[in-house]
C-alpha cells in the first residue's frame, strides 16, 4: 500500500493560519425602565451592539453626549419588545443617551471600542484606549465617572468649578488598563456640598489628558 507523504506548510501559510480572523460578536444592551443595562459596555472593534426594549416605555438610543446628537446612529422610537442594532468598526468611546428621557432624567450610556489584535491562537487582545465619562449627566445628587489610561501608572482625577479652581481630587491613584468607577456626589475636598452649575473633568494619565464638562443640577 502506498503511503502518502504530508508536506510541512510554508510558514507564510502557517501564520495566515494562526491569525484568521475571529468572528465578531453581538453585544445585548437591556433597556429597563428608564436605564440602560450595561450602562457601560465594552466591546472590540468589529463588534455590533443590539439594544432591546424590554420596558414598558417608549425609548430611543441615539449617539451623541449632553444630549446632542452626533448622527452616529439613531434608533428612533423603540416601543416595548422593539430592538436595534449597530456595529461599531472603529476603537474609541461613544457615549449616546435616549432623546425621550435624557432631558428629565439624564439616560444615557456608553459603548468602549477596543482594537482587536490576534493572538497565536486566533483569539482576540483588545487593546485599551483611554476613557471618561459621566453618567449620569446632567446629575442631581450624584454621578458615577468612569475613566481608563493605557498605562498602569499613576492617574489623576480633578474637579474643577468654572473658574479654574480645584474643588475635589477624585483620585491619585495607579490603574490597570481596564474600566474605573468612581462616585462624585457634587461636593468638594471639605465635604460641603458645592452649588449648582459647570464644572469640568481632568483625567491626566501618564500619555494623554481628558476633559469633561459637567452640570450640576439643584
């Protein structure tokens, strides 16, 4: 009987092999009462979000941050059962709120678009970019901000009133590459409660500064 001799691959053809593309994933986004559920969700590039209604009031989803449209995407009116979905092929933050209720309430939420880089084994390295937002805002008594730095080296997180004065020191503090929340109840470094109006975010990681307007409502 012959026998049939098996040819090694050429390497070229060995890491087209190892670096095939991974197929892109579908990420669901709950809409209950008046929240997205995640409100932060974080995906790789290529991915799609799907957004399902499963309350019992009309919603949208629309791109854009502080209420301001950016033509992104938008749902339009999303009744109860409804869904919409979109991909997302490029790495970055976008933020997106619902037209209904963001101005009573401040709904809103966030979509991280990480880079997909291939391991060996086909699978996917996101590679982080850096992140900071607020939700909600406009707030009340509190928003949750959340930020991200590609380095691991020491952040910094300020609050600044409108005229350029420090007020609160939200952190000082090293991170990993990965999603931080931190809480702001609209007070300063003292502990009294700071008065309504502007105020603006500064995340200073080790290789980029953010900024971020904030409103404080009564």
């Amino acid at each position: 009987m012959k026998t049939r001799k098996v040819l090694p691959l050429p390497a070229a053809c060995l890491l087209m092999i190892l670096a095939r593309p991974v197929a892109a994933a579908t990420v669901p986004v709950s809409i209950v009462n008046y929240t997205f559920v995640p409100d932060t969700a974080q995906i790789v590039q290529g991915d799609s979000v799907v957004w399902t209604n499963n309350g019992t009031h009309q919603h949208t989803t629309t791109s854009g941050a502080h209420g301001v449209p950016d033509s992104l995407w938008d749902s339009g009116y999303l009744n109860p059962g409804d869904m919409y979905g979109h991909k997302f092929p490029n790495v970055g933050g976008f933020p997106y709120y619902c037209k209904i209720h963001y101005p009573m309430n401040g709904m809103s939420g966030l979509i991280v678009v990480r880079s997909a880089g291939v391991e060996e084994d086909g699978s996917r390295s996101p590679e982080p970019s850096p992140v900071l937002a607020a939700q909600p805002n406009p707030f009340g008594t509190s928003t949750r901000i959340t930020y991200s730095a590609r380095s691991t080296r020491p952040v910094s997180l300020t609050i600044y009133n409108a005229a350029g004065r420090t007020v609160r020191n939200l952190a000082a503090e090293r991170v990993g590459t990965g999603l931080s929340p931190v809480i702001w109840e609209g007070r300063g470094d003292d502990g009294k409660l700071l008065p309504p109006g502007v105020y603006f975010c500064r995340l200073v990681p080790a290789n980029a500064e953010l900024g971020l307007k904030l409103l404080k409502l009564e």
